[in-house]
C-alpha cells in the first residue's frame, strides 16, 4: 500500500504535508477542511486553512489557496484559481482557467464562466446565464 501524504517544499523552503482526499486523490493540505462528500480530483491542490463543503467538486488542476471557504454544491472548474481568504456561496459554479482573486466573494448560486477574472476584495452576482447583476 502506497503512502496516503505528499510533501511538498515551498518558495520559502518551508515543507507543507498534503494528504490524497479519498474522493478523486488531489491533494490537501495539512489545516485544510473538506467534507468526506466532496471530490477533489488528481492534479487539484486545497491549502492550509480552507474550508470545502459537502458535495463540493473541484476539477484537476484546481487550486485553492489559503483559507478561502467553498460552499456546499460549490463546481470549481479545470485550471481554475480561488485566492487566500475568497469566498465562494453555495451552488456557484467557478469556469475553467477562472481566477478568483484574494478575498473576493462569489454569490450563492452565480455562474462565473470560463477564463473570466474577479478582482480581489471584489463581491459578484449573477444570474443564472452568468450576467453579472448589481452587488
């Protein structure tokens, strides 16, 4: 039986501990909080701090920075970036090679589309087909 943790050395030369999640292998780090019902798929990394949902589904390639909180029912697509301290609402859906920038707030159940760009500190709302509404 292969080991269930990856080290991993920082810019810093710190090394963090990753665990494999049960659901899908990617990686979470040693701090980070994610429901047993959530997938996290190979190549997807959850940072120290973060707290995933239940049902969440983060796509390989994903990265999810320190202490950022994902909702339950949250999709966050290929490729896709959430910054450190971000919060994204239950039911959203985070499109491919989308960056989410450093405590920046996601609407519960808004679709930010592909390769699409949300600011730090900045708060967004959709409706149902992604066109962002007044926040």
């Amino acid at each position: 039986m292969g080991k269930n943790y990856v080290d991993i050395e920082n810019d810093r030369g710190e090394t963090l501990r990753y665990r494999k999640h049960v659901n899908g292998r990617g990686l979470i780090a040693h701090g980070a909080k994610v429901d047993a019902t959530a997938l996290v798929e190979a190549g997807a990394y959850v940072e120290p701090g973060c707290e995933v949902g239940a049902g969440v589904r983060i796509r390989r390639g994903a990265w999810i920075e320190p202490d950022a909180v994902i909702g339950p029912n949250v999709e966050i697509a290929e490729l896709a970036h959430v910054g450190s301290g971000a919060a994204i609402g239950a039911g959203a859906k985070i499109g491919i090679r989308t960056s989410v920038g450093a405590h920046a707030q996601v609407v519960t159940g808004s679709l930010i589309g592909d390769g699409e760009i949300v600011g730090d500190g900045e708060r967004v709302a959709t409706d149902r087909r992604g066109l962002r509404l007044a926040a």
